[in-house]
C-alpha cells in the first residue's frame, strides 16, 4: 500500500513539473513579441518614406528658387517693351467686338499651387461674356494643365494649343515667332491674354490683357475715346495708316505675349517654392508624430513582455 501511494504521489508531482501551463505565456509572449517587431518595422519603414519625401520637396524649392532667379530678371525687363503700346494703344478690355480669342497661359507641369486654376477660372469667364447669337469666341492655350481643363468642356472651342514652351529658355525671337503663328491661325477682333503677374514668391495676380485688331483700333480711333488721339500722329514714308496699325497691333502681340510668359514662369516658380516649402514642413511634421507613436508603442509592447515575463516566472516558482 505504501508503495502504492509513493507511485501515485509521484505521478502526480511529475504531472504538475511537465504542466504545460507556465509555459503559455511564453508561447504569447513570443507572438506578441514577433507581432510588436513586425510593427516597428512597418513604421520604421514608414518614417524613412517621409523622410526621403521631405529630402525630395527641399530639392525642387532650391531647384524652383534657381530657376526663379533665372526668368525674374527676364521678366522685370519685359515690362518696359508693353508699356509705351499701353501708352499709345490703351488697354480697351470692355471693347465690344464679334470675334474674341481668349490666349490661356499656363504651366506645363504641376505642384505649383492654383495658379493654372486661376487662368483657366478667368479664360472659362472671359469665354462665357464674350459669347452670344452675335459673337465667337475661341480659345489658344499655350500650357499643358490649361488644356487638361478646358478640353474636358470647350473642346470644340480650341483653335490652338503649345505645350512644352518652357523646356528651353525663351527669348524675344521665339516669341515672336510663336505670336506671328498665332495671329495667322485664328482670325480675332480682339486678344485677351490671360496670365499670371509676378509679384512676389508668396504673390500673383490674375492679369488681362487685351490687343485689339488693326480694323478695330481705327473703328475706335474714328469714334473718339482713348484712341481718338492717334489721328494726331503724322505718318511718315510711304505707308498707309493701317498698314502702320497692322505693324504695331503685331509688334503689340509679340510684347505682350513676351512679356505674359516670362511673368507666368515666374509665378510658377514662386508658387512651386511655396508649395515645396509647404510640403517638406508637412512631412517633417507628419515624421515627427509617427516617431512619437512609434516611440511609445515600442515602449509599450517592451512593458508588456517585462510583464509576461515576470508572470510566467512567477507561476513556475509557485
């Protein structure tokens, strides 16, 4: 008998030493572990992602403030070539005529904030006034995300469209090529260019323009108003009046427009820096918070394996 029991006794203490019991919080002590891993790497991989976004947005602002320098200059320069037309021509935006082209200047490339929006908001309104049973209006765009939108809802109202202007430094030749190509393409009374003015990095205003026609400038100076003194001009050499008209409305184009695309450049640039400069505080931001929570969920997956541990090591003593 006494065998016996020293048999059961045994049995029973060599059953409780291969309990499996103390041994499942280790087992959940390595998943959780293996689960806490894999999400500190998934965030670790997250904040390097941000980080190299950030290192990616600080580059193209200098790359945007580079080329900025470049075309300011340019466009500061351009300005003194409108201004004596402005002078002798006037700016006539209320002008009532039958056939309006609208020129929308945009960019061709985007991350530069709403600037391309603007004009194509301001070249959509130009086009809505300006149409009627009595009266065409037509658009020319010259950039890619101007012609993205107005595509979609005025294609058939597109009589030309550039892209691409900006690839290679514009000088006055080129542009001067590009207007000649436009005026013998699209018959116009009047030409409302549409455009960015350059003011400052954080600064563009929306700006119109309007060229008018050679006949409708002597419909104009004939009916008196801002253009009745241009019958006060003696004409020299053999031209006609509006053989001379013909030159300067052209010349006229061809400064405005020179001048309307270094100033949208501009504004791109500066809104571009803007926006790099905003992006990269953003990412920094968002790394900065992702670090915390990573940081505390670390924290918190080491405190809970302490304890675990402390538990399991406690039942096996008891």
């Amino acid at each position: 008998m006494a065998l016996a029991g020293l048999t059961r006794e045994s049995r029973r203490m060599a059953a409780a030493v291969i309990s499996p019991r103390p041994i499942i919080p280790i087992r959940y002590s390595l998943a959780s572990y293996e689960e806490s891993a894999f999400s500190g790497v998934r965030s670790i991989s997250t904040q390097v992602e941000c980080e190299e976004y950030s290192k990616d947005y600080k580059a193209m602002k200098m790359v945007a403030a580079s080329k900025l320098r470049a075309v300011q200059n340019k466009a500061e320069n351009s300005r003194g070539l409108w201004q004596p037309f402005t002078a002798l021509l006037h700016e006539i935006p209320s002008v009532n005529v039958k056939k309006n082209v609208v020129v929308a200047i945009s960019s061709d490339k985007g991350l530069c904030g709403g600037i391309n929006s603007t004009v194509v908001k301001i070249s959509r309104g130009l086009h809505k006034i300006n149409s009627g049973p009595e009266k065409d209006s037509k658009y020319v765009i010259l950039g890619e995300k101007a012609k993205a939108q107005l595509v979609r809802d005025s294609k058939a109202d597109i009589e030309l469209s550039i892209t691409e202007l900006q690839k290679i430094p514009l000088n006055f030749t080129q542009v001067a090529v590009l207007a000649d190509d436009i005026l013998k393409n699209v018959e116009y009374d009047a030409l409302r260019v549409v455009f960015n003015k350059f003011h400052s990095v954080v600064s563009f205003i929306p700006t119109t323009s309007t060229v008018l026609s050679p006949e409708i400038v002597e419909r104009e100076a004939e009916a008196g108003g801002k253009l009745g003194e241009l019958d006060s001009y003696e004409i020299e050499g053999a031209e006609s009046k509006s053989e001379v008209l013909q030159n300067l409305t052209e010349f006229q184009f061809s400064c405005v427009l020179f001048n309307a695309v270094l100033e949208n450049a501009c504004s791109e640039q500066g809104a571009r820096m803007s926006a790099m400069d905003s992006s990269s505080r953003n990412a920094g931001d968002m790394l900065d918070r992702l670090t915390l929570t990573y940081n505390r969920t670390r924290q918190a997956s080491i405190t809970t394996e302490l304890i675990e541990i402390i538990s399991g090591a406690s039942a096996l003593e008891g």
